[in-house]
C-alpha cells in the first residue's frame, strides 16, 4: 500500500536567474529502505532524469520546467512528491550578485502605468525571483486585494472604480518586496491631470509623499503604505499634485 511511505519533506517551487546553481529535496520514510526517481516536464514532455536517484537534485537553472520525485520500497509501492516548478528568468537583475543572493525576492518586474477605457480589461504583470518562490499580494490605495494573489492581476471589465494607485508585495520565508507604485486611469481618468502644472503663468502645488516600509533593524512596516495613500487622498482633495515614493 502508498500508505507505507509517507513523504517528510516536499520539494519546493523557485523562482531564479539563468545560471543559478540550487538543489531540490525530498525527504521520505517507510518500513523498508527507499529509492529516489527524479523527474522534469517542459510543456508536455515528462521524462526521468537519467542517474537523478538521491534524495537530493541538484540543478544549474536553464528553462523553467516542472519537477517531481518518485519515491519507492522494496515491496513496489511508490509515491509521488509535489509538483514543483523552477521559474528562470533569463535576464539578472541590476545588481543581484548571485554569489550573495540568500533567496530573498528581488523584483525583476514592475507594473507600468495603464490608462484603460471603461469595460475593456485591465492588466497589470510584476514577477520576482526568490527561493522560495515568492507569493503575490496586489494593493490598490493602500488596500489589500483579497482575490489579487498572483504575478498578473486581471480585471475583465474595468470600472471607474477601479481606478487608483496599485503596488504588488512578493514575500517569501526570506522576507519581502514591494514592486514600484503605478497609477491606472479608467474612464473619465484616463486624462493626464500633471498638464496644467506645465502651463506658464499658473503657480503649482506639488506634495511629495515618502513612505518607508523596510528598515535595517526593525520589522517590515505595512502601516507607510496606507497612510501614504490616505494622505495622497486628501492633499490632491486641496488642489495639490501628489507624487508618492515607497521605499
């Protein structure tokens, strides 16, 4: 029976450069001695990996593929560890030094500025390395997005509503990372408002608002975000123009 083999420790999915040297693990017991089969999938191909017979695979990141472990006793039973997928990004981030890299999330993709009309869809795409891979969190305002959890953020129909400032967080067991704040224009806000301060003669109020998530030696803050919304809010509410800054 697979009941006999109980899987103590799952490999996990990561998301890494090209080049990036790493090592799968998978960890089982059972009544008799095991053996380790490894496998990969790219699209719809799944082949063994030929001499992949440890509990441990070591890989050097070439294509994103999907790995799994096979794990047997001497009594033919088996079981399967998770699905895992290695995510490689081809190009490195600006000044990741691989050497040092501790598999904290490094943004290797923000969200650009969108301007949508109402009813058309909305997109907005941000990625990050990090081993573990990293976890998505949209924020729109400074609100969280409870259905908003993955690299893309989608919205079939978009609504005045859903016009505002967004951000995305990628966090891992390392720590986390937030991507560059975008402004997204529906509808009737999908003019540019920064044209008049370029009008000769007229005298412009500019606020610039910075909000500091991530110190050396204090707990990421969550509250900055939030309260640099608010305050965004009510200074454009008094004819200012507002530049916001995170991190």
């Amino acid at each position: 029976f697979s009941s006999a083999i109980a899987i103590t420790e799952q490999p996990v999915s990561v998301s890494v450069p090209v080049g990036y040297s790493f090592t799968l693990r998978c960890r089982a017991q059972g009544r008799t001695s095991l053996q380790y089969q490894w496998f990969c999938q790219y699209q719809s191909d799944c082949r063994l990996i030929p001499g992949a017979t440890n509990q441990d695979l070591p890989i050097i990141a070439e294509q994103t593929q999907l790995y799994t472990c096979r794990v047997n006793d001497l009594h033919r039973n088996a079981v399967f560890s998770d699905w895992v997928k290695v995510e490689v990004h081809q190009c490195v981030a600006r000044g990741l030094t691989p050497q040092l890299w501790q598999g904290e999330p490094v943004i290797v993709l923000n969200p650009s500025e969108q301007r949508v009309e109402v009813g058309q869809p909305l997109q907005l795409q941000c990625a990050a390395m990090g081993v573990p891979a990293p976890s998505y969190q949209w924020y729109r305002n400074g609100n969280l997005l409870e259905q908003q959890k993955r690299k893309k953020l989608w919205i079939s129909h978009a609504k005045v509503s859903d016009s505002g400032t967004y951000l995305c967080c990628a966090s891992n067991s390392h720590g986390e990372h937030w991507t560059n704040a975008v402004d997204v224009h529906v509808g009737e806000h999908s003019q540019p408002t920064l044209l008049w301060c370029m009008s000769p003669g007229v005298r412009c109020k500019i606020a610039l608002l910075v909000g500091n998530n991530r110190y050396q030696h204090h707990p990421n803050l969550v509250a900055p975000v939030r309260d640099v919304f608010e305050l965004s809010r009510l200074l454009k509410h008094l004819g200012f123009q507002v530049v916001s800054l995170l991190d």
